[in-house]
C-alpha cells in the first residue's frame, strides 16, 4: 500500500513522486558502468536537466488506483522518462526539428556535437530497458515484468513512438486531414503517456475490462497532451516556452491549429478531455490523481 494521509490531494504527492523518480533515474545514471566520459555526460545532462516529469507522474498516479507499492513504480517511472529524453534528444537533431534550445538550455547536439546526442539517445532508450529487465522489485513476479517490457517496446517502435515521428516528417509541407494528423499524434506523443497510465494496471493484473479502460483514457489524454502541445506553439513566447516557440509554423508542420484553427483545436482538446474523464468515472474512486494530472495537461502553459 502507499503510505499516506487520507486528506492528502494529489498536489500534496506532487512534490515527492517527482523526488522520487529523480533520485532514481540519478541512481540508474550515475550508476551506468564504463560509459565514455562525454557520453555519460551527455546523458546525465539530457535526463537530469529539468522537465515536468508528466509520464512518470501519470505512472505513479495511475497505481494509486490499484494501491500498489511506489517503490515498485519507481523504476517504472525511470524507465518511461529515460524514453522520454532519448525522444526529445532525437526529435532535436538536425535531422528532424533542427532545434536549438530544449527546456531554456541548448538541445543536447548543441551543447556537444550531433553524434554524441544521437549515442546518448541510443544508449538512455537501452538503459530504460535495463532498468526494467534488471530491477529485482519487478522480479519479483517475471510474468509481469515480461509484460510491463514488452508494453513500453510496443509504444516505442515502429507501430508507436517511432513510426509516429516517421509520419510526422513525412506530412512536413504537406496537406494532411484531421484523422491522419491524430494517427501521427497518438503514435508520436499519445503512446509513451498511454504505457505511463497502462503498466501499473499490468503490474496489478487488473482485469481485462479495467485495462481497457485505462487504454482509452490514457489514448485520449494523450491526444489532449499534443493538441495542448500545439496551441502552445501559437499561444506563447520562447522564453515561457524554454524551447523555440513557432518552430512548427517555420517547418510547415501539420499541427491542430494548422488545420483546425485555434478554436478548432480548443474545441477538440475539451472533447476529447470529458471523454477522458468519464473512463475516470468508470474506475473508481481512486482516480484522483489521474484528474489531477490531467487537469494540469490540458490547462498547462508551458
């Protein structure tokens, strides 16, 4: 069980579910044998510079629903955040977005050189697999932890994360419609927060009908994270940003507003966030957190 007051809200955890994940992805880092000096630096500064931590939280709020220990989410949480920055390290490169700030710092080829980032992104994304295969919390029960691996590769690969980045420069300069644009989103972006939200479910050996629940929220939500992504495009500066705000109206990419319009978007994102929250009906009263984060999704500003 998670030990905790009943009165504590989600916002009261906040603080140290982040503590927590950043002491284990410092340990999962720092603790990376014979690793060349520039690379390791290059991963520690790609992973521990910053960020929201969004998908481990989604983790770690998801397995309150099941009561299950954070201590078995805590590699969990590491394993989807070293994905999460070995995504951003590539999705910066020049051959993809061509950016040069990244969380209010240089992107990680600035601040060392094109093919240091690209080896350090290779060698988070393995690491975040070691993490899990390795872990004696979550070897505890092998089947689980066949699965929980296998859940995070699916979302990763050539089906998912992968070949939603694929598709996303493909549609750069072109015309695309609506569902094209949301296939490319739920694979790029959608699929690593619904891995985040569906794992603690694996872990818990919730039933069938419970994991499909879960699915779906997390599909949409995911979604909602995106559009949110793009409207901030439109909505703020670089400095609030901490990345080049813009960049996607220079690259003629495909983006919610692009095609739907400001509004359009908007629209679309509040659809598909009470959509969400009626999965969170059906999952009972433990879903508190998972309101939280997804209210902080959809109301974000950077």
């Amino acid at each position: 069980m998670i030990a905790r007051a009943p009165e504590q809200t989600f916002a009261d955890r906040l603080e140290h579910y982040r503590s927590r994940v950043d002491a284990e992805l410092e340990q999962v880092v720092a603790g990376a044998k014979d690793v060349p000096a520039r690379l390791h630096d290059a991963m520690t500064y790609s992973v521990l510079g910053g960020g929201k931590r969004i998908r481990p939280l989604l983790a770690y709020a998801s397995a309150e629903l099941f009561e299950l220990d954070e201590s078995l989410i805590d590699p969990v949480a590491a394993a989807v955040e070293l994905v999460h920055a070995y995504s951003l390290v590539h999705d910066d490169l020049p051959a993809m977005d061509d950016d040069d700030l990244r969380r209010g710092r240089a992107t990680t080829h600035r601040q060392f050189d094109e093919a240091t980032a690209i080896l350090a992104g290779d060698a988070l994304q393995a690491l975040a697999f070691e993490v899990l295969t390795n872990d004696v919390r979550l070897g505890k029960n092998p089947s689980t932890q066949i699965q929980t691996t296998r859940r995070l590769a699916s979302a990763i690969g050539p089906s998912g994360m992968a070949g939603g980045q694929a598709m996303d420069i493909a549609a750069e300069g072109a015309r695309i419609d609506e569902k094209t644009l949301e296939d490319i989103h739920r694979r790029k972006t959608g699929e690593l927060i619904r891995a985040s939200i569906a794992i603690p479910g694996i872990l818990a050996s919730t039933s069938r009908e419970i994991s499909m629940e879960l699915e779906a929220f997390g599909s949409d939500i995911g979604l909602v994270f995106q559009i949110r992504d793009d409207l901030l495009e439109v909505e703020q500066d670089t400095a609030t940003l901490g990345k080049n705000a813009g960049s996607d109206e220079e690259k003629e990419k495909a983006t919610y507003p692009s095609i739907l319009g400001v509004k359009g978007a908007e629209n679309r994102a509040s659809e598909l966030y009470s959509r969400a929250m009626q999965k969170l009906e059906n999952l009972g009263t433990r879903s508190e957190g998972l309101r939280w984060v997804s209210d902080y999704i959809i109301n974000r500003s950077n």
